[in-house]
C-alpha cells in the first residue's frame, strides 16, 4: 500500500447475501474480498474509519457535521 502501484488498489462497498450490515468486511482478517462475497456498489466507495476518532479524525469529525446538517434540514422540512 506505500508503493507506487498502491495507486491500482480499490475497495468497493456494497452488501453481502446474508452478511451482518454491522459487521466491517473491509477489516483485517475478513475474506470478502478474496471469496468475491461482495455484492459490490459501483457509486460509492468504503472509508475506513476505524473503530474509534482516534483512529481517523478527519472522517469522523466530517462525518459528524455531516449527519447535524442533514439532521437540521430533516427537521426544517
């Protein structure tokens, strides 16, 4: 992932026949990728947060001010 050809990797999102919604399958020791269990989304794309803020500040503070605007608009409706 620190080479040049980290450029040529990509995780799709997307949901699995029967697979816990809860349940990271991007994280380490999952086999999603290699079993091709992965219904994928071709719109979107998965960040990893982490399991905590700490572990990527920026996405989860984005994340947040994200959901309190969509949660004002919804309330404005």
């Amino acid at each position: 992932m620190f080479s040049d050809k980290a450029r040529y990797c990509m995780a799709n999102t997307g949901w699995i026949f029967g697979g816990d919604p809860l349940k990271d399958f991007a994280a380490p020791g999952s086999l999603v990728y290699l079993r091709r269990e992965l219904i994928a989304w071709g719109d979107s794309i998965k960040l990893r947060y982490g399991q905590k803020p700490e572990d990527a500040p920026f996405l989860w503070n984005h994340m947040l001010q994200y959901t309190q605007i969509c949660a004002r608009l919804a309330n404005d409706i």
